[in-house]
C-alpha cells in the first residue's frame, strides 16, 4: 500500500468539476469516481477538508442575462467568490 506525502489537505471542488461533459447539473459518474478518490485517500489516513466551490449560484446565463435581475457581471462573479470562501469557512 503507498504512503500519503500530506497528512491532511484541502480538497476545493468546483461545480463545473462536478458537472463533467454535462452543461449543468452533477454528473453521476464524475461524482462516483471523485467519492472514489476521496475514499482512496482516507484509507492512506489523510484528513480532509472539501470546500464546494459556489461561483456558478450567481453567474449562470439564466439567473443573471435571462431574468434580468439587474447584476452586473463582476458583481456576480464577486458573489461567487464570496459565496466560496463562505463554504469554505466550515473548516
């Protein structure tokens, strides 16, 4: 069996990591082998710490451009970023 180099690490996933070769949503086998490679790490004893990433909540072409809810882009993007580190703050 191998021998982890970090005891513990911060895994930060994105939702268009999550979403694969699907325009939007989680795809089901990127989940799987994600959950793969987590369980992975955790049998070699290290701890980990998984922010989800959250910039799409405020940026999609749907909620932004199509229901005009009057965001200017980098506003959202600034949104999204906040909304990452606001996930990430459980650690």
């Amino acid at each position: 069996m191998s021998r982890a180099v970090f005891k513990r690490i911060v895994l930060k996933l994105s939702g268009e990591a999550l979403q694969g070769k699907k325009s939007h949503g989680i795809d089901h086998a990127v989940l799987v082998s994600i959950s793969r490679q987590i369980k992975e790490l955790r049998e070699l004893k290290v701890d980990i710490a998984i922010v989800l990433g959250a910039g799409n909540i405020f940026r999609g072409q749907e909620n932004i451009e199509h229901r005009g809810l009057g965001v200017d882009r980098s506003v959202a993007d600034y949104m999204g970023m906040l909304a990452t580190v606001i996930n990430g703050l459980a650690l």
